[in-house]
C-alpha cells in the first residue's frame, strides 16, 4: 500500500513521520518527500490499518493528513517515461557527463540490435564506432550542432540536448544530455508535412472537358509504380498534378520531396539529389548529409523543370533508374533507395534529344508514363471557377470581407490570353484584391497585360451583374465578330490561341454558322 502523509513544512518532519513507521515494526521499501508531502510505499500496510495510522501520524507537529494513493510521483513519472519513450520511433539514448549511457528506448535497442540492458552502461563512441564524436559532446558541454552519425551501418541525423542541474546551467556545465537520432526518411518526412498539404486530384481545380480528361488519365497513372513525365506551360501546375498522384498512389504514407533542376547549379543540384559524405567539400556538414532521394526512402522524388538538368546529373539519375544504386558526393559506399521519379518540364525534350541536348535514354526512362497538363487557354471554362477561388484565398490573406467580379472584369479575365497560365491568374486576383477596397471588382482593377481582348463586349457585360450570362455574352459577341475573318474552328481557334475543338464547341453553342467545321 502507498499512502501520502501531507505536512507544513519544518525542519525534522519527515524524520518523525517515519519514526512512526519504525516504532509499528512496519517495513519500508520507498519514500519520497516534497515540501509538503511524505509519500511511502509499503507492502505490508492495508486499507485496515490506515486508520490507526493517521491517528498516530496525526500526534506530530504539523502533519495535515494521512491518504492512500495509487502510485509514488516518482514511480508514475518513471512509467510515463518508459511509456514516451516506447512510443517514439526515433532512436532516444540518455548518456552522462562521461559518455556513459544511462537509458535508452527500444527503437535505439532495435536498430543497436541489442536489449536495452545491454545499452545502458556503454561508452558512447563503443557504440557509434567514432571517438571523435564522443570527444566533440564532451568539449562542447553536450551544445555540439546536428552531425550524421551511423548507429549498427545506419545512418541517422544526431540531435543532442543538454542535460544541467539548475545551479549548472548558470555555469554552462552539463551532467549529460539527452541523444535523438532521425532516419533520412523521418527527415523527409518532416519536409513533406512542412511543405505539402495533403490532396488528391480534389486539388485541381476545374470543370472543363480538359481538365476532367486529366483527372481521369491521371488517376490510371497514379497507381502504376513507374517513372511518370508530366509536360505542359509553366504556370499550369504540374508539381501540384505530381503531387496528386503521389497522394493516390501507394506511396503516399511516405515523403513527397521535390528539386527544381532549374534553380540550382550543377554541384548543389547533385548534393541536393544524392547527399554528401563527411569533407566532401569546404563547408559541408560534419558526418555528411543524406539528399532527398535517401530521405524520400518508399516515397516518390519530384524533378522539375528536368530539361534543365546538366548532363553529368543526367547520366548518374540514368544509373540510378537503372538499378536504384546511387553514392553520394565524395563517397564511394553504394545506396540502395527504393523510391519513385517523377519529373516535369516545359521544354520539348523530344527535341533536345534530336539536339544532343537531353540523353535519349534517359528521356525514355523518364516517359514510362506521360500526363500533358492543358494551358489555360485550353480550358477558359475554368477561368472564373479558378479566378473565385483565387478571390476568396487573397481575401483570407489580406482580411478582408470576400469580394465577387463585376461582369466586365469576368468578361476581361475570360478573354485574356494568360501566357502565364493558372499562376499569372493567381497573382492578377491576389494584386486585384490586395490594391482595392472594392466588394466588386471591374476590369480596370485587375491590371491585366496589354493584349486582353476587350471592346465594347465587355462594356455590354457591365450592365450584368450574372456572371455566366456576362461571360456567355462576351463570348458570343467575340465569335460573331471574329468568325467572318477567320471562317473556320481551325483558323478561329489559332487566332484566339486555343483548341480548335473548343472553338468548334461553342460556335455550336451560340449558333454561329459554320460551327461544325
């Protein structure tokens, strides 16, 4: 039985209170004292004999009251402790000032592939087989900065937190530290949860015939574990399709990582991609460093703009398709990752390997699978679904109240011809809603590029306040007065830049002669 004997404090109390025990000949295996708490586990006591007890406990000087509790505070912090520690997946060593380790979970045990009573007791670098490592705690006083270490050939991100006695920390002197060890995939996996936002193809937004043909091609793609090429305009959102795909593959309880082979040069690409190893280089980290194909480990790796990919990394991504081998920079111990590629680009790649310029056997390693992602231009029917939604993110951003499209400026946004695609849209609505404290905005608002084709069409949608009416106006007027020019869906549709078949579409729509051509 556990009973808590509460006092005021004084000097010589909890001596007294034991004292008690002592004279009753009961036996004593734990005590914890506070300052206004004597707690004593004893198996000899029973619900019976607590109520003489409190009489006696209650003949000392100060002593409040005696009660029966389930468990010591010490013991019930050692058993939340052990249970936080069993549930971390991360390899968790608690060591002393010498190196010494005093506690370790069972993730460190598995992977140590030892018990945890065999890993209390160890020398640190015994461990880790790196002196160095031990030595640079010691000397830093437990503060040394994150550094890759290999636990049983794994290996792992070491974090190290202190470990002071309050007194301690004023003289920066630590009685040990507390050790965590990340996998390059838990890392990952951190990257993706801060960079991406979960979502399958709910996440492209659109109703036109275009992109419904997208969705359906792309969720037949999604599920076949190959390299996938997806090509189309910048701007029109192909890592978020990517992403997608990852999202509805079997692949999407691991990372999603993503390398824009445009933005970096060829040595930070390579060690962006593939990781480092301890002095690759001036400046790189101590232990080295895992790169985002290690860290996506089961999960898919996401190369954009991959026409922009020098050739050097061109022939080590070829051999890593190959075989799923690859080293890192300044090593030559092969890794083995199973993770799948892929990659997007806006160039024609078709013709940068006629050119020399792109390997073909990479291009064919690359187009397993292939998704074209259309403009919008392809898609104008999607233009105010997408500019609303646009309008009501800009406006949760900004705090402002939600503002709507007066029908000129739907007319405007239908009829410009976006050479920047979803993206030029995105920042028209935001720069729109940011510069104005209008509830509707007009088309003079939105600032669009010289080249909108407006005139008096969308003077007459102004006088709507429906949006579709407005736009079906728009449209209506702009082919009957087009049409007699270009006398044909195929000569209309190169005027306007779009697809023939959506010109021909709404001709038959609005009865202009011809349509069917």
């Amino acid at each position: 039985m556990r009973i808590d004997v509460q006092f005021a404090d004084r000097v010589g109390i909890a001596h007294e209170i034991l004292a008690v025990l002592a004279r009753r000949n009961i036996n004593v295996v734990a005590v914890e004292v506070d300052s206004s708490d004597v707690f004593i586990d004893s198996p000899e006591l029973d619900e019976r004999m607590l109520p003489d007890l409190r009489a006696d406990f209650m003949q000392v000087a100060g002593v409040k009251d005696a009660v029966a509790v389930d468990v010591l505070p010490g013991a019930r912090r050692r058993l939340h402790l052990d249970a936080l520690l069993a549930a971390m997946a991360d390899p968790v060593m608690a060591v002393d000032a010498a190196g010494r380790i005093v506690i370790a979970n069972a993730a460190a045990a598995s992977v140590a592939d030892m018990s945890e009573s065999e890993l209390q007791g160890k020398m640190l670098q015994e461990l880790l087989g790196e002196p160095g490592v031990q030595a640079e705690l010691l000397q830093s006083g437990f503060h040394a900065p994150d550094r890759e270490v290999r636990l049983h050939g794994q290996p792992f991100l070491m974090e190290v937190a202190p470990v002071s006695e309050p007194l301690d920390t004023r003289l920066g002197q630590a009685v040990g530290g507390v050790i965590t060890l990340h996998t390059p995939r838990r890392l990952g996996g951190r990257i993706h949860a801060l960079q991406h936002a979960a979502g399958g193809f709910d996440c492209l937004i659109g109703e036109s015939e275009p992109i419904r043909a997208l969705k359906a091609r792309a969720a037949r793609v999604a599920v076949v574990d190959a390299p996938l090429l997806i090509v189309g305009e910048t701007g029109t959102g192909k890592e978020l399709v990517a992403q997608a795909c990852h999202t509805m593959s079997g692949r999407s309880d691991a990372p999603f990582l993503a390398l824009n082979c445009a933005a970096l040069p060829e040595s930070l690409a390579e060690s962006e991609l593939f990781g480092y190893a301890s002095g690759a280089f001036t400046g790189a980290q101590r232990g080295g460093k895992p790169g985002l194909i290690e860290m996506a480990e089961g999960g898919t790796v996401f190369l954009d703009e991959i026409g922009e990919m020098s050739q050097y990394l061109q022939a080590k991504l070829l051999r890593f398709l190959n075989d799923g081998k690859f080293r890192r920079v300044g090593s030559d111990r092969e890794i083995k990752v199973n993770v799948r590629i892929i990659s997007a680009t806006h160039r024609n790649l078709r013709k940068m390997v006629a050119e020399g310029t792109f390997r073909e056997d990479l291009f064919y390693r690359l187009n397993v699978l292939h998704l074209e992602v259309p403009s919008l231009r392809e898609r104008p029917d999607d233009i105010l679904l997408l500019a609303r939604h646009f309008i009501e993110r800009a406006c949760a951003q900004a705090q402002k109240p939600i503002c709507r499209l007066g029908g000129d400026a739907c007319a405007a946004l239908v009829a410009n011809s976006w050479p920047g695609n979803v993206r030029q849209l995105q920042n028209v609505v935001f720069r729109a809603v940011t510069m104005t404290d209008k509830r509707i905005l007009d088309a003079t608002d939105l600032d669009l590029a010289e080249g909108s084709m407006l005139g008096e069409e969308a003077g007459q949608a102004h006088e709507s306040d429906d949006w579709e009416k407005s736009v079906a106006a728009f449209e209506r007027a702009l082919l009957e007065r087009l049409y007699p020019q270009y006398p044909s869906s195929r000569k209309l549709a190169a005027r306007l830049k779009t697809s023939h078949s959506m010109i021909a579409a709404k001709l038959r729509k609005y009865g202009i002669s011809g349509g069917g051509r």
